[in-house]
C-alpha cells in the first residue's frame, strides 16, 4: 500500500516534540541535549566538571567543562553566564506531549 501525504502528515502529528528552552550555562544538566554552536548538530551532554585557572588555586569563573554523551573521548566547555539552546527531556511543545500525541492516536483509531 503506498502511503500518500496525508498519512505523512498523521503520522507526523503522532510523534511528541521537545521545546527548546534558553538556560545558562550554569543550568545546563547533565542528559540536555545542548545546540553550542549555531548551525551544527546538538550533543548530549554528559559528565560536568568545573576547574582550576591554570596556575592557580582559584576556581575558573569562565568555564564550565562537560563531556560528549555519545562520544565520551570528546571534552567541551561552555560559559557559565551565557544562554545556551537545550532539549530538556519532559519539557515539550505545548500539544505534543505523549499524552497530546496518544490522544491524537486514539482519535484517529476510533474515528
């Protein structure tokens, strides 16, 4: 059976959307899926960790330092004061929640 756009587009309605929320850099968590820099894929972040200035026994105020989720070999920072773009799981789109979308489901098999 051949699926037309109409199908596509049900189909689409079924699957649940996560916002993208602005959190700062000190509020990023870790398991956010975090969009650092503009145009490129987000990463999930995994393990985070502060520092130490090099040389120094002050705590580094600028950094804030995480590893990759799904490359765990790969080490990034961001700045605790600046805004960050993350997916955080359980906050979703207004109306796209899995109960919006089981919702959107049932209708369409009773209807």
């Amino acid at each position: 059976m051949m699926r037309t756009a109409a199908d596509e587009t049900e189909v689409y309605r079924l699957i649940p959307r996560l916002k993208i929320i602005k959190v700062k850099g000190a509020d990023v968590q870790p398991g956010d899926h975090l969009y650092h820099y503009e145009h490129q894929a987000g990463v999930r972040v995994g393990k985070m960790w502060c520092s130490r200035v090099p040389g120094g026994t002050a705590w580094d105020q600028h950094r804030v330092y995480f590893r990759h989720d799904d490359f765990p070999w790969t080490v990034d920072s961001i700045h605790p004061r600046l805004e960050y773009p993350v997916h955080r799981s359980g906050v979703y789109v207004e109306g796209w929640s899995p109960e919006d979308c089981d919702r959107r489901r049932q209708e369409l098999q009773g209807g």
